[in-house]
C-alpha cells in the first residue's frame, strides 16, 4: 500500500514537453474535451462544472491508471466557445512536464524559482509574480503553484492561455487553481 503523500518519482512519470500557447504534452490549446480525452489514452477522466467560475467552464480531472484511484495526474478546463484553455499537472502524481529541458512538475518550489527566473531574464522576459507571490510569466502561459505532500511543498504548474475578457494570464487562471493546495 502507498503512502496517502506518495509522490511519484521521475521513471513512474510520463514524459512531456509544453510548447508555449500552443500544447503541454499531447494537449493541444483549443482542442475540445473528446480530442483531450483521445490524446489521453488510458488515462480515466471525470468531468464536472467550475461553478465558481464567469461563464462556468467544463473541468475534467485525468486519472493515471498506476496511482491511487483518487490522485488526480491532470486537471483540464474547457470553455464552450475557445476549448482547452489552461491545463494543471498535479504535482504528485502528474507527468513530468519540460520547458526547454527545465523539470516544471513536482519540484522544490525555491529551486524551481531561480531556474525559471533564469530562464525568462535570459530571454529578456520580464520576472513576474502571480497575487499569491508564485513565479509567473504572461510571455509563457505558467503559473508555478504549489502542492502539498506530506511535509512538504512541490511545484504544480498552471498552462493557460489569455482568454476573451482577460488582461492577464492570473485573470484567466479558473478559480478552482488559484488556492493552494
């Protein structure tokens, strides 16, 4: 039996890459929830509504058949009129997801941090944090939230792209995403 806190470790993980605006893994930004779910195989979904959310977007939670039947490994919120529009990878039981060889997922949040300020100041990106102090970037689509497991803190990534009625990426972040975990 695992622990309730178990984390997976880097070889139990899938391996994906985000693509800024375009696609983190095999979800692609717009796509609708059946072309997630085809993209997904062999992963469980259970789809609800945001009903904190303007507009109430549709939310499927991904299931990875190798982790505890409650451990949610993606979260994905569609909006009826622009599609997959911000994708959240669980930082215990999600895929490792890369951005230009940076692991994003299921890291020391303060570690992660100076990487991925190196990263954007090295592009001439400015630094940006999200109303909760998280690293952020609107030029990249990321909110770098954070996860508790057990006693400690690891880095859970949001994937979002600016939607109608938005002025930044913190504005379009579903309400559901915007607490710590």
């Amino acid at each position: 039996m695992t622990s309730p806190w178990h984390v997976l470790t880097e070889a139990e993980r899938e391996q994906w890459t985000y693509t800024p605006w375009v696609s983190v893994g095999p979800l692609r930004f717009g796509m609708s929830h059946d072309e997630a779910t085809e993209a997904l195989p062999g992963f469980a979904a259970s789809v609800s509504v945001a009903h904190r959310d303007f507009g109430q977007p549709m939310k499927a939670e991904f299931r990875n058949p190798c982790v505890p039947a409650h451990g949610v490994a993606v979260t994905a919120y569609y909006d009826s009129s622009e599609g997959l529009f911000c994708v959240v990878v669980d930082a215990r039981y999600g895929p490792q997801v890369t951005l230009d060889g940076i692991r994003l997922v299921g890291r020391v949040p303060s570690r992660l941090e100076e990487q991925f300020l190196g990263y954007v100041l090295e592009r001439g990106i400015a630094p940006q944090y999200a109303p909760e102090g998280d690293p952020a970037s609107d030029d990249l689509g990321i909110v770098m939230r954070v996860q508790r497991a057990g006693d400690v803190v690891l880095s859970r990534p949001v994937f979002a792209v600016v939607r109608e009625r938005a002025n930044t990426l913190w504005d379009c972040v579903p309400y559901d995403e915007s607490g710590v975990r």
